[in-house]
C-alpha cells in the first residue's frame, strides 16, 4: 500500500550525512514475524 512521499535524512558508513526525499510508492514489500506467538505472515483485520 502506498503512503506518502517523505524527506530523509541519513549518515552513510564515511560518516557523511544525506537528505533525500523518499517516494510514497517506493516501499519494499515486507513480513512481519510474531516470535512471542510463533505466527508467521498472518494479517490483523
């Protein structure tokens, strides 16, 4: 699901800071894992 596009700021490795604006429909696709309750990919509705 797309959100909206935002600013970031992060340090690379060298220390040396960037900002750049992050895309609202560039999100990777992500699981989410419930170790506490050994649930794997299950959704909340």
């Amino acid at each position: 699901m797309p959100g909206s596009s935002e600013s970031i700021e992060y340090q690379d490795p060298e220390g040396d800071w960037h900002a750049e604006a992050a895309r609202g429909d560039d999100r990777p696709d992500t699981e989410i894992e419930d170790k506490v309750a050994g649930r794997h990919g299950q959704q909340r509705e």
